[in-house]
C-alpha cells in the first residue's frame, strides 16, 4: 500500500470529537494551551502547552526534589527510573492540553478517572517497587507545615509494600486522579506521543439518565457495542500509524525523501 493511500485511510478512520483544546484551571495553569518553546521537561507538549517553561525547571533536574512546595524525597532520592514515571505524570497534570477532559466539575484544578493503560501501570510499578514512600496518596497523606511543605505521618516502606500492584498504584498513588481501563488496551493513556491520536476516540463516561430499568438495559447493551467497536477502531489505527512510521524509516534509511508527517492525523 502506498503512503498516500494508509494517509487516505487514515483519514477516513479518524473520528472528530468536535472539542477545542483547553487547561485546567490550577494556579499555575495557563488560561488556554500555547505553544511553549523554553520547556525544559515536558517537552512533549511543547507544542500546546497548559504550562509555563518555569515549572519545568524542578523537573528537569534529576534527582527531583521538590515541585512547588511538594518534595519528592522525602524518603530518599527516587531510583532514575522511578522518577521517569513521576515526571511522565507530572508532566500530563501540568502541561497537557488534554487533562481539562477529566477535570472535576466542582474543582476545575483536579481530575478524575483519567483512563490510564494497565501496561503503564505495571511498567511503572516495576520502576519504583524498590523505592520508598511514607504516604499511599500523595494529595491527601502529608502532614503539612505552615509554609505549605509536605513531611511523612509514617514511617517510609518499600512502594512494592505500599501498594499490591501497578493498578492498586495507579488508583491510589494521585486519588481518584487515574483508573485503570480493564477492557481496553487501546482506549486509555500511556503518557506518549500516541496519546493524542488515541484520545480522539475516547469518548465521555457512558451513563444513562433513564429511570426505566428496560431503557438502561438497552443504553448498557448500546454502550457495549460502542466501547467494542471504538476499540476495534483503534486497535485498527494505531497498527496502520505504527506501519506508516516504519515506513517512514525504511524511506530514510534507503534514500533522502520529502514526505508528509503525520503528527496531526
């Protein structure tokens, strides 16, 4: 298949979710995402930014110690790889143009039930299983100082002793901030360039505002079939994406070739 024609289905595989890009509405929190050339971390999002190049500054040093008032070693120093995955979070809250998705509606500087994949979850709960942490939800735990700082209540432990796995610290770790999507291995967030691309297909909680017990049934069935074939779908793209960028870097590694990108497919 040529490129033009995976562009072409690409194209036609691709849902509109019809919604503008926005942030959330933290203090330090952009009033709408712009492009932000100076981060330091999080480049990611650079091209549409919640946040401002001096939050990135604390998270661009490694170790990490502290972001904002929040320190991150109050059990020591988090392993390099642990601290990937933090950063990786820290970075979606902070910056995304996407997180305002999830935002809680009576508390528009926090979120709620971001669909996050399993496989992240335990990729990230084998970079950190070894470190070490005194509190299980790092929102709410801390005991903190009049100047706003965070310190332990408890004793530090062994993260692989705090939580029982990559799910128990997903849901736990930020609240109720992230949950793990069970049935659908392409429908939730890794934290990636793919995230845009697969947020396109995420659509809101399903729910039904029907009190006929006859109606919820059927919108529970609708609901199903929904969740399969936007699945379906994006199991589909994500494959032809991944192929075009293979594609792509057999063109360059044959020959010089002026193409098309597809990072806003």
């Amino acid at each position: 298949m040529s490129r033009f024609s995976v562009l072409l289905f690409l194209a036609v595989l691709m849902p509109s979710t019809g919604r503008k890009l926005r942030c959330l509405r933290g203090a330090g929190h952009k009033p709408r995402p712009t492009q932000e050339e100076h981060l330091q971390e999080c480049t990611l999002y650079a091209k549409s930014a919640c946040c401002y190049a001096d939050i990135t500054e604390d998270l661009a040093q490694s170790p990490v110690v502290k972001i904002r008032n929040t320190f991150w070693n109050r059990c020591g120093n988090l392993s390099q790889a642990c601290e990937t995955y933090m950063k990786k979070i820290e970075c979606f809250y902070r910056c995304s143009p996407y997180t305002a998705r999830w935002a809680r509606s009576k508390q528009a500087a926090a979120i709620s039930s971001v669909p996050i994949c399993q496989r992240f979850c335990d990729n990230w709960y084998e970079a950190c299983k070894n470190d070490h942490t005194c509190v299980s939800n790092w929102l709410t735990d801390w005991e903190i100082d009049d100047k706003g700082e965070n310190h332990c209540q408890d004793d530090c432990i062994p993260i692989s002793v705090m939580y029982a796995s990559g799910t128990d610290m997903c849901e736990k770790m930020w609240g109720d901030s992230l949950k793990v999507n069970h049935r659908s291995p392409c429908l939730c967030l890794e934290m990636d360039e793919m995230d845009p691309k697969v947020i396109k297909f995420i659509k809101p909680k399903y729910t039904s505002s029907s009190s006929s017990s006859s109606s919820s049934s059927s919108s529970s069935s609708s609901s199903s079939s929904n969740i399969y074939d936007d699945e379906r779908f994006c199991r589909l793209r994500m494959q032809t994406i991944r192929e075009l960028q293979e594609y792509d870097k057999s063109l360059e590694n044959s020959e010089h070739s002026n193409f098309v990108t597809y990072d806003d497919i």
